[in-house]
C-alpha cells in the first residue's frame, strides 16, 4: 500500500519533531492519524490539539482501523507495536520512506548538511512563502510564522525540506534542488568514516534530474572539493570565491549587516542584507537561502524583507528573556562545530558580558567518536557546566556505555585556553549547580539536544 492510499495512519514516536509534521500534515489531508509516544510532551499536545489522538502506552499494539504504521528510528523492530503491525500485516514504514513518499509528488527542495539545516531551511521556506510559492515546508524545529510550528501547508508542489543525513535518511528523498551546507564527521553511530559520509552525500547529488540544482558552500572544503558536483551547480561563500558572497559584514547589538555581492555581475549594485540573528554561521544560512531564492527568481527585495523579520527558530539561539538580570538562551546545538560557531556568535551580539555555557553532551558514541574536537569546542566560555550524558533510545550500545561527562571534563580541564569546567550531574543537580554561579549580566547559553532546554524554560518560569 502506497501513502497516499492509506486512510488510518498510526505514528510510533508521534512527538518526535519530524514525525510530528508528517502527522500534522496527514492529519491536515482529511485521513485519521492516531499516534504514540513514551511521554507527554508539548509535542504531543500540539497533535492532540490538531487532531492526532496520542497514547502513552505501546503494549496493546495499534488501533483496530489500522491500515498503515509510520515509525520513528527510535522505535526498534521490537517495539510492541511495530510487531503487532507484522502481526497482522499492517504496511510499515519509516519517517524517511513518509517524507520521501512526500517529496515524489512535489517539487523538492532539500536542505542538507551537518549544520544550518533547520535554519537554512526556515528561511528559504518564509522566502518562498513571502514570494506567493505558496509551498509545504518541513523543518526540524517550530518556525515563528507557522502557525503548525514545525510544518507549514501549502496548496503547490513546491516542498521544502529539512534532509537528514542519520543512517542515510536523506537518500529516500527525491529532490529537484539540492542545498548542501557543509560536510563533516558525524552520526559516526552509523558511518564508519568521513570518506563514508562524502560517498553518502555524492549518491544524494547524483540523485537530481538533469535539470535539477546543486547549492553548495565553497568556504566548506569537502562539499567544495571533495564532491563531484552537478552540471548546474550554483555555489556561495564568505570567504571563497562564489556565485553568491557576503562581503563587508558588520555586528551591531542585535543586528549583522552584509553586501551581497555577484562577482558575475560586475554591473550591479551590492544589495545591503540585515539579519537579526547572530553568527557567521548565520550569514552563510543566510547566503544560502539567498541563492536558492535568487535562482528561482524571486526579487531581492522579498528576500531582504524576509531576512530582517526573521528572529530565529525553535531552540536555535533562542532568546527566551531575562533570569536574575542574565539573559537566557537555548540551542540545540550538540556537535563540536555548533558549540564553537555559537559562542563566537554570543561574543558578537553580547560585547563585554561573561558567557556561560551549560552543554548537555548528547548520545555516548558522539561524545567518545569526537572528544578531542568537544574538548577544543569551549574555549569561548567564560564558565563552564557540563551535565550528564544523554541517553539517546535505540542509539547507544554496550561498547560505550562507560564514556561519562567526566572523561569530557578532564580533556578540557588539561586546555589552559578553557573554562574549567564544573560538573553538574543530572539536570535538576545542574540547575542547581548554575543557580550558585551564575551572576547579573551573564549571557547563559543552555545547550544539547536533549531534555536540557527544560532547564532552560525553568529558570524563566521562576523569574
């Protein structure tokens, strides 16, 4: 059974933030979405509001109606429901195979890459928007403007689409452009190498149609080099020469401001761009998503209205307001890349104020596969928190079930470059921990992609 021929849909996993917007838009075509999880969560109770009947217990398998499973990677082939779905020959299939089962009945567009995916893809998805495109978007985090957060329905074939790369996920998409952030070691859970990682991606880029388009970074070496790009491949940069380049950038308090430049168009006027979110790492986003709407044909000036009114994203540099006079933010960011980026960014926009940093570490095989770059990655904070490890369901096994935030604080201890760091615990003992360091003034950065932003959202509500 194919999709869009099932009536009766079941969502194991259903508040995870990619699974939600597949249900969210299921739900939004008329058919009945029910689903599960382990717990409750603002997720869940987004789909309950919109429709989705959510059940907190998996031991009684899916509802009777049934006739198509929709799982998270999450859930192992074991999970009780999934096996009463084999048991009475229920369809399975996974959120990739949905949202790639999506993306054959419309124009793609696929954002990809280790970092600024989510970013990038809000961005172009509100561009198109603001344009009158009128496309679906799927993001990995909520998007102030969306009113399903994670997920916006449009009435074209456009789709724009966050594309993961875990266990290769983005290969089920089948995109008509491809947006290519950067490349780099990660998820190596499931990849054995970098080499690994690049052939993944070179499969993806093989994938577009003869007319189809590659957006590439050139500041990213490997992306740049290390790809065999497609005949129309459109490239941006900072640093490197490109189609699309940022030029003469300036950080205000609360503001950047860039040119852009076309070396191509020796006769234009460079366009003065203003983003109000922080960040090199933000301008290259937003070049990104520049040069997809530029290639579309979308005028400049929507694009520049756009990226001024956009403050951001769900838990990407999220400014949440003010604890005991320091300002709260919360990231998601738990890769050593996205922890480096971010604290230079939280330099910029918050001159002369002392960084926190509280970092949850996130699955026990990253932590141990990069130590040595985590261990490099603070040297931008003032203090230092680290909590315990994250477990992440169905992603860790018994061969580092010993890695332990310790082991992290005792590399970055041996760096006189870093914060010596304090270890928090469990979070309710980190809270604790950063409640007696924390000073008027400080900017906290409360990141990792597990339950640490709870911490966050504590601190506020006891304001």
């Amino acid at each position: 059974m194919k999709l869009r021929e099932a009536t009766n849909i079941h969502c194991i996993g259903a508040g995870g933030i990619g699974l939600s917007a597949i249900a969210k838009y299921l739900a939004a075509q008329g058919k009945t979405v029910t689903g599960s999880d382990l717990a409750e969560t603002e997720i869940t109770a987004e789909l309950i509001a919109h429709g989705v009947a959510i059940n907190y217990d998996q031991l009684h398998g899916v509802p009777e109606a049934t006739d198509m499973v929709i799982y998270t990677e999450a859930a192992p082939f074991e999970n009780p429901e999934r096996a009463d779905a084999r048991r009475r020959n229920i369809p399975e299939m996974s959120y990739a195979e949905a949202l790639g089962a999506i993306s054959r009945d419309k124009r793609t567009i696929a954002v990809s890459g280790a970092n600024g995916k989510s970013t990038t893809t809000a961005m172009i998805g509100l561009i198109l928007e603001a344009a009158g495109f009128d496309p679906t978007v799927v993001v990995g985090s909520k998007v102030p403007g969306f009113p399903l957060g994670n997920l916006r329905i449009g009435e074209s074939d456009w789709l724009v689409v966050e594309a993961d790369d875990y266990h290769a996920h983005l290969l089920q998409l089948r995109p008509s452009i491809v947006v290519l952030t950067n490349i780099e070691e990660e998820h190596l859970d499931y990849f054995s190498d970098l080499e690994h990682i690049v052939r993944t991606f070179q499969t993806f880029v093989d994938s577009l149609p003869e007319d189809g388009t590659l957006i590439v970074n050139a500041d990213d070496e490997v992306s740049f080099d290390d790809l065999v790009h497609h005949a129309n491949t459109v490239t941006y940069g900072i640093e490197e020469t490109a189609d699309f380049m940022a030029d003469k950038i300036s950080v205000g308090v609360g503001l950047q401001l860039f040119s852009l430049v076309r070396p191509g168009h020796a006769d234009e006027t460079p366009e003065t761009m203003e983003l109000a979110v922080p960040g090199r790492f933000n301008v290259s986003n937003a070049l990104a998503a520049i040069s997809c709407a530029m290639t579309l044909g979308i005028p400049v000036e929507t694009i520049q209205k756009t990226l001024i009114g956009f403050h951001g994203i769900w838990r990407r540099f999220e400014r949440l307001g003010e604890w005991d006079g320091a300002e709260i933010i919360s990231d998601y960011g738990h890769h050593p890349t996205a922890i480096r980026v971010t604290l230079e960014a939280a330099r910029e926009f918050y001159p002369g104020r002392r960084i926190v940093l509280v970092f949850q570490p996130h699955q026990r095989h990253r932590t141990k596969a990069l130590m040595n770059d985590f261990a490099a990655a603070f040297d931008g904070a003032d203090l230092l928190i680290l909590s315990d490890i994250y477990d992440v369901a169905g992603r860790e096994d018994s061969e580092t079930s010993d890695v332990t935030s310790s082991m992290l604080a005792e590399l970055i201890g041996g760096r006189p470059e870093s914060p010596r760091p304090i270890l928090g615990g469990d979070l309710r003992r980190t809270e604790e921990m950063l409640r007696a360091n924390a000073k008027p003034g400080d900017v906290i950065i409360v990141m990792g992609a597990g339950t640490i932003d709870k911490l966050a959202r504590n601190l506020i509500s006891s304001s």
